[in-house]
C-alpha cells in the first residue's frame, strides 16, 4: 500500500559514468515503451532522475517500495521472460542486418534514424530487470542465495575465459619478457574483433585494443569452471533469476555492440562533418539534426558539464542547475560493513575505490575492488582484484554474475563502502558472511 507518492525522497538503483546522449535515448526509449502496469503495478514507467558527475540513477521511493513489495505471479513472471526474450532477439537480429548496412555509406542519414528508432525498443527492456526485487523475496523464502543461481556463459565471461585460454598458449613466450610475436598479436586481434566492444559503456568509452588485451593477459587466471546441470531440480524461482540473470548481461552486451557499430558507422563515414565525442553530449533528437543537416553542432550542447535528466509523467527533461534530493543513506562512519554475498569466499586485501573505468588502474594484483557498481568496462580491474565489494546491486547485477565466473569473493548491495572505505584501507572481505571488516585504515584519513 502505498502512502504517499513524494518523486523527492529518492533511491539510488544503478550507478555508473555515464553521457548525455546514452542516458536521453534510454530514459526516452522507457517514457515511450514502457508499461509495468501490465504487470500489475500503479504505474507504466519508473520516474527515473540520472545525475551527471556522480553517475545516480535514482528512483522515487515509493516506486522502489511498490517494486519490492509485490509479488509477481509465475504467470507474471514467465510473460516477463518471453516479453525480454522477443525484444533482445530483436534488437540482436536488428544489429546484424545494421552491421551490413554500415559498409556502405549510401543512405547513411536513414540507417542512424532506423537505428535510433529501434535502440529505443531496445532499451525498453532496461528498467524491467528492477522486477527481481520482489523476487529477491521469494528466493529467500526457499534459502537461495545469489551464489546458487545458475548462471550462463556470454561475452561477458567469455572474454576472461578467452584470454586465459590465449595465455596458456603463448605462456612461455609472455614470461620471458620477449616483444610480442606477431601470432600472438594476431591472436589479440581476434580477441579484440570479438569482445573488444566491452570496452565501451554504451556511446561513451572505446573498444579494446591490441595493447588493452594484452595487458589483462598478465592478470588472467585459470579459475573457471563449466557449467553443469543443477544436482536437483531448480524451483521455478530459480529458474527465473537464472533467465533474468542471462537476459540482463545479454541486454548490456546487445547495447553495447550496438553502439559499437554506431560508433564504426559515424567515425568512418561522417567524419568530415562531425566529431564522434562531441556527440555524447547532445540528446537523442540534436543528434538526428545534425546528422540530416538541420543543425551545426557549434550549436548545441554548450553548458552542459553538469546536468540532470529525468523522466516525469510528461516527458523526459534535461536540467542544468543543481537539485537537492533525499536520499537512503547508512552512517559512512560505520568500521563494519554488511550486503549480499553473490560469490563466498574470504581474503584481505587494500581497498581500492573505483568509481569509473578510468579508474581501474589504481587496482593492483590482490587488491579490493570496490565500487558504486560495475559493468563490463570494468573486466581489467576485476581481473586484477582479488574481491569485489559494490554499493549497489541484485542477484542479477553485473559483479554478482562476474565474481562467480571468476571464483572470486563479491559482497554486493553494502549501500556505502566507497563512503565507509578509502584508497589503501587494510580490509577482511568476508563474503561467506556478507561483511567488509576494516582491520587498518589508510593513513591520514580523517575517519581513523
């Protein structure tokens, strides 16, 4: 039941860097698309707000209450699963049929407006994964814990597993220091050619190179294991957080290599018109301008540094001034923290916060990752970092699925450990417990 409808107590549900014309296609392609209420909710679509700098997607509290609270049926969520499947599938046969249409440039103003219009069907399917809140319920009820999910390999995972099959291979040639042969070179290449589009977080970012892969080379670790069938018959439940597990990480993958070869398409044949970065921060509908000649660029997207955008009932609108929200927040004195464990496991490491990608490089061999929350962009750091420790996320979330491919520790959803936890902070990860102890702090932190 819900009590009041205030859209400014707020809940921060995903947090990542992100740009201006990611955020705008995703929040518009929800406004139009989007319809909960035929799950049986109050609303069609969550009000979401992005804020620019921090990366907060938030989400009125009383959505986040209603998402928690309800309970779909089994009928409810088998119509879920079919409804993300049809659209992924596609959005992925789209990308295919868009990957041969961009060796060409003919009608090259017509393929970017056919793509746009089909990545706003696309990521529709975004905000439904926030389901799995009620279902976090019932997996509880039944004594399933993330870890126990059956997860399937995609790109995501693939790409760790391929790299540690290349650096078998070429394992003496990579400890012996010696410049790297042109076998193993082509190898990277291939390697890149398949999963270098993970380097990108939607429009924002660039693909992997030679250079990047081999570099994770020397944090690759033999640490997988196949797949098998369940030892007993998986609830229905199960089952569902299974699917939606796959279906999320294949979501953020097909968005990915969708921007990917957008991105192929405008650097090749646009570039004598237009700059791909200065795109990332126009709005869906600047960019459709520019391309078929309504607007220079010069024109559009000044005094946008910081900004907010936010879904209301009417729309999608941007602000750039500065607003004040509420949001759930824990003590950031607290020297004990707690969450989920996705994957078990316990070691001591040095904390490292990484709030961007860009980031990654403070991790070193055994330290902590810690972040607000991960995607796939952030596989180098992860493969560096002996756990993982997010603010934010759900059984289906990103370091949950990676941290169990990788045999790794991961404690996800602590609210604050990048607020609690600094660069160099001595910490016991305790994910059979769901606990981050801090054993020394760093020195100099204001906090010891």
């Amino acid at each position: 039941m819900i009590k009041q409808k205030n859209n400014t107590e707020r809940e921060v549900i995903v947090s990542h860097q992100s740009d201006l014309l990611t955020q705008d296609l995703i929040l518009s392609g929800i406004f139009k698309y989007c319809k909960f209420s035929d799950y049986g909710y109050s609303f069609d679509f969550p009000l979401i707000r992005y804020e620019h700098g921090c990366g907060d997607i938030t989400y009125p509290t009383w959505q986040v209450d209603e998402l928690k609270s309800l309970e779909l049926s089994e009928k409810q969520y088998e119509k879920l699963i079919i409804f993300l499947e049809t659209e992924l599938n596609s959005y992925k046969n789209f990308l295919k049929t868009f990957e041969n249409q961009i060796k060409t440039k003919e009608g090259r103003e017509k393929k970017i407006t056919d793509y746009f219009d089909k990545s706003l069907h696309g990521v529709r399917t975004i905000p439904y994964f926030a389901f799995e809140m009620s279902l976090i319920k019932k997996l509880e009820i039944e004594g399933v814990s993330p870890k126990d999910i059956p997860s399937s390999l995609t790109d995501t995972s693939l790409a760790s597993i391929e790299l540690e099959n290349i650096f078998k291979i070429f394992k003496t040639e990579l400890e012996s220091e010696s410049p790297i042969s042109e076998s193993l070179k082509k190898e990277l290449k291939k390697f890149c050619d398949r999963f270098g589009y993970l380097g990108l977080t939607y429009f924002k970012g660039n693909p992997w190179t030679i250079q990047d892969a081999y570099r994770m080379l020397f944090t690759a670790e033999n640490k997988h294991e196949k797949n098998g069938k369940p030892d007993k018959k998986m609830s229905k439940h199960v089952e569902f957080a299974s699917k939606l597990l796959k279906l999320r990480t294949l979501k953020w993958e097909l968005m990915c290599q969708g921007t990917s070869l957008f991105r192929k398409f405008v650097k090749e044949f646009f570039s004598e018109e237009i700059v791909y970065e200065d795109l990332l921060n126009l709005r869906v509908e600047e960019v459709l301008d520019i391309i078929n000649g309504k607007y220079s660029k010069e024109q559009l997207g000044q005094g946008r540094d910081y900004f907010i955008l936010e879904i209301k009932d009417n729309g999608v609108f941007m602000s750039t001034d500065k607003k004040e929200e509420v949001i759930r927040e824990k003590n950031i004195y607290e020297k004990e923290i707690n969450g989920v464990t996705a994957q078990p496991g316990k070691v001591v490491g040095k904390a490292k916060i990484v709030l961007s990608p860009k980031e990654g490089y403070k991790v070193e061999q055994g330290d902590v990752l810690v972040t607000k929350m991960s995607t796939p962009d952030f596989l180098p750091a992860m493969k560096k970092a002996s756990a993982f420790v997010t603010d934010i996320g759900g059984i289906t979330s990103h370091a949950a699925i990676v941290s169990r491919e990788m045999k790794k520790p991961c404690i996800i959803g602590t609210k604050n450990a990048t607020k609690v936890l600094h660069d160099g902070d001595l910490i016991e990860v305790d994910a059979d417990n769901g606990k981050v102890t801090i054993l020394e702090k760093t020195k100099g932190d204001k906090n010891n």
